[in-house]
C-alpha cells in the first residue's frame, strides 16, 4: 500500500439508524447516522410503512379497489364496495 494516500479505515465503524438500531461496519468514516437500515426498512420487515407524497398511495389503492371490482362477480361484494367508497369520500 503507498503510503499517504489512503483515508484512515475503521473496521468497526459505529452506525446507528434513526429507529435506534446500532452497528458495527468497516468504514473510512468513524460514524454515521442513517435514517433507515435493515431492522426497520420495510423490506426487510415486511410491514408495510407508508410516506405518501401528494396521496399517490391512496390514488394507487382505489385503482387497486376498483380492479378488483370489475373482476369480482358477486352483485352483494359489488355494493358492499360501493358503499364503503362512498363512506370514504364524505369523510374528506
Ligand atoms: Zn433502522
């Protein structure tokens, strides 16, 4: 290795994530903060953890809702549905 020309390298470089999670990586940097990481990404969690810009969730589900709509069968699901939507509307 030439010498001078490398950054200093922490081998247990202290991470610590906005949910509270801490560990220990190989870095150049002595510590970071990060705003998410693997105990609280919903990838990794399977939960589902939303941040809507500009309502394109809510957009994204009542598309979702209406396809399934148009491909269920019964008439009763169908009003049953209907009604919800509309009970969902008066409320904004
Ligand atoms: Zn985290």
């Amino acid at each position: 290795m030439k010498k001078k020309i490398h950054p200093e390298y922490h081998p247990q470089a202290k991470i610590s994530c906005a949910c509270g999670n801490v560990f220990y990586v190989g870095s150049t940097k002595k510590e970071m903060a990060v705003e998410i990481c693997y105990a609280c990404h919903p990838f990794f969690t399977g939960n589902e953890k939303l941040i809507d810009t500009a309502g394109r969730v809510e957009k994204f589900k009542a598309k979702r809702e209406k396809a399934a709509k148009a491909s269920s069968k019964s008439k009763a699901t169908k009003k049953a549905e209907k009604k919800g939507k509309k009970v969902a509307k008066a409320k904004k």
